[in-house]
C-alpha cells in the first residue's frame, strides 16, 4: 500500500465510484421516532428546546404517527407526560394513562406501524426520579412491581414493545417474568442497557416536565468515564431477557457503542438524545451549520460505530431526506 502503486484516490473520483465503495449505509428502516403525549384535545405545544418537537395530545399524535407511517419509519418511541404527578407515580400504570390511550389511538388508525412505549416512572413522580423514593435515596427491588405493572398496562393497551429506561438494577427479569405470567411471551423487551447519567438529556427533560427535584441519578445511571461497566449492564440485561440493547447518550459514547457491537450479537440501538438534536438545531437555525448534511453525517457515524436502530427526533427529516436521495 504504497504511492505511487496504491493511490487511495482513484476510488474516490466520482459519486459512482463511492457509493460502489461505501462501507456504510442509513436506511429508513433504522429509525425510531419519539413522541411525547399529553393529555387534551387538539393540543400541539411546541418544545422551547427542541425546534420541530412538540407535546401532542393523542389526536394529534395520530397525525404525527400518520407522518412517519407516510414515511415508512418502522417505530415511534411514546413518552407520557400527564397533568398530574404523585410519590409513587402511578399514572404510570393506569388503565387510562396518558400512554395508554395514545397506544390505543395509534393502533386503531395505525396498527402497523410499531409502537415502543418508555417504561419509567419520572415523568409521573411528583420528585422526578425514576423510582420509589424514601429517606432521599432511590429505592431498587421497591420498584419493581410498578415498573412491571407499567410495561403490562403498555402491553394491554396494544404496545408491540416495552422499552425501560429507569436503570433500576434486575428490572429487565421483573418485567419479562411479569409480561411471560400475564401471556405476553411474545412482546419484546428494548432494554435501556447502558445509560449514563448525562447532561444531554436536559431538553427532553422540559419536554416531559421530568427534571429530578431533588438531587439527581447519578446513584443509577452510568457515570460518563466508564466503560467496563457497560459489558457488565448489557451481559446482565441480555441475562435477564432484554431483546434489543441500548447506548444512551450516542454522540459522546461512539465507544461505547463499537465496544457493545464488538461484545454481544444481539440488535443495538442508540439514542441521539435531546441535548444532541438542540445542539444541531440551533446551529442550524444560526446559519453555522447545513442541517440535512450534518444530520445524515451523525446519524452514519452511528451506524458505522454498529447500531443497528438510531432513536432519534430527526426521523421525519432524515427519512425525507434519504427518499430524495441524499
Ligand atoms: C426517562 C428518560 C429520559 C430520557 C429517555 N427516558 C430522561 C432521563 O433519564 O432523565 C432521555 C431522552 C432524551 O434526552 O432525548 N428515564
Ligand atoms: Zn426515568
């Protein structure tokens, strides 16, 4: 591999020529879209944070669903944010929840389209963590039962997946072995395997009124230096029954996600949070930036560090973007 024998530009010189090469590709099919729900009628409230992003009551929902159905995305991610919060969250699992009739609205206009709820519990805590709460600290084994009890009423309501995000240790095996006892073999788990405790999510967390009032999750999401440490999750939550694993943030955290594709054979997917879409999006709207090609840069740096399914706001620009042949 040696100039002048080897010149790496001969391979290069036309589009032709690299797409023949390209080692990498993004399709529609790897995109999930989230979705946050309210309760109301006819509501479209915009995030401050997150330009193109909005709180939608469940009719409105539908017509975003509509949207990225059109599209051919695969999936939507539902989060929940209700009017009303107590200390052991549980419109969380309420028949009636917020999530649980948006599943519903979307599966009688919709049903293909595969809908991934988040299954936590901060969006419907008064304190914003994502557990039971005593003596100022998170309780673990506590929490089980009404993580399990949200992924089940997911379930009943027509979800196709559940995904936990809460970083309790062992709730993957208290979800599955409840979902398995109620007849849901079938319904798989996308387990949020390797979270850290990252300053990325700060958007989202105005978007669904989640921000801890006390403290923060440092005591159970990942601390950002470590790495060992996400084997350890991923091998413990495949264990326990997880189908799809996770990298949450993906930007700072391409190493870890090369690092989880090299060690375990199951699907991977990450999540480009919101503080990474705020990031871009105001850059965008400054001028500084050229959006679609910055996105589609991102989200192939995702893939070629080995996800298989990119969470992502972008999914609707994205999925435009690539059916025009970006
Ligand atoms: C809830 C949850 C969070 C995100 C997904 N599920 C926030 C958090 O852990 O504080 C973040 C998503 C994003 O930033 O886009 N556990
Ligand atoms: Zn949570």
């Amino acid at each position: 591999m040696r100039f002048p024998l080897y010149r790496p530009r001969r391979i290069r010189q036309n589009e032709n020529f690299r797409r023949m090469v390209r080692e990498t590709s993004l399709s529609v099919n790897d995109l999930v879209y989230p979705i946050f729900a309210v309760t109301g009628k006819g509501i479209k409230k915009p995030v401050d944070s997150m330009p193109g992003i909005y709180n939608l009551s469940a009719d409105m929902l539908v017509r975003e669903v509509e949207k990225a159905a059109g599209l051919r995305i695969p999936a939507v991610l539902l989060f929940g944010v209700p009017d009303k919060k107590d200390s052991a969250g549980t419109g969380a699992y309420d028949e009636n929840g917020i999530v649980q009739q948006a599943v519903r609205a979307i599966k009688a206009e919709f049903p293909e389209i595969l809908v991934i709820t988040d299954v936590c519990l901060c969006e419907y805590t008064d304190h914003g963590h994502c557990g039971l709460v005593e003596g100022g600290g998170v309780l673990n084994d506590p929490t089980f039962d009404l993580l399990a009890e949200t992924a089940l009423s997911h379930a009943r309501s027509g979800a196709d997946m559940v995904a936990p995000s809460d970083m309790m240790d062992g709730r993957v095996a208290a979800i599955r072995k409840r979902l398995d006892a109620e007849g849901y073999t079938n319904l798989p788990i996308m387990s949020y395997s390797v979270k850290y405790a990252s300053a990325y999510y700060g958007p989202f967390r105005e978007a669904a009124g989640s921000a801890p009032q006390f403290g923060d999750r440092r005591a159970y999401q990942m601390d950002p230096p470590n790495a060992t440490e996400a084997l350890r999750e991923t091998a413990m939550d495949i264990d326990e029954g997880a189908d799809i694993i996770m990298v949450k943030p993906a930007l700072a955290y391409l190493d870890i996600v090369r690092l989880i594709r090299d060690s375990f054979d199951y699907p991977l997917a990450v999540y480009n949070v919101s503080g990474e879409y705020a990031m871009v999006k105001a850059a965008a709207q400054k001028g500084w930036i050229d959006e679609p090609r910055v996105v589609m840069e991102t989200l192939t740096g995702m893939k070629r560090a080995g996800a298989d399914i990119i969470i992502t706001y972008h999914a609707p620009d994205a999925a435009r973007w690539l059916k025009e042949g970006f």
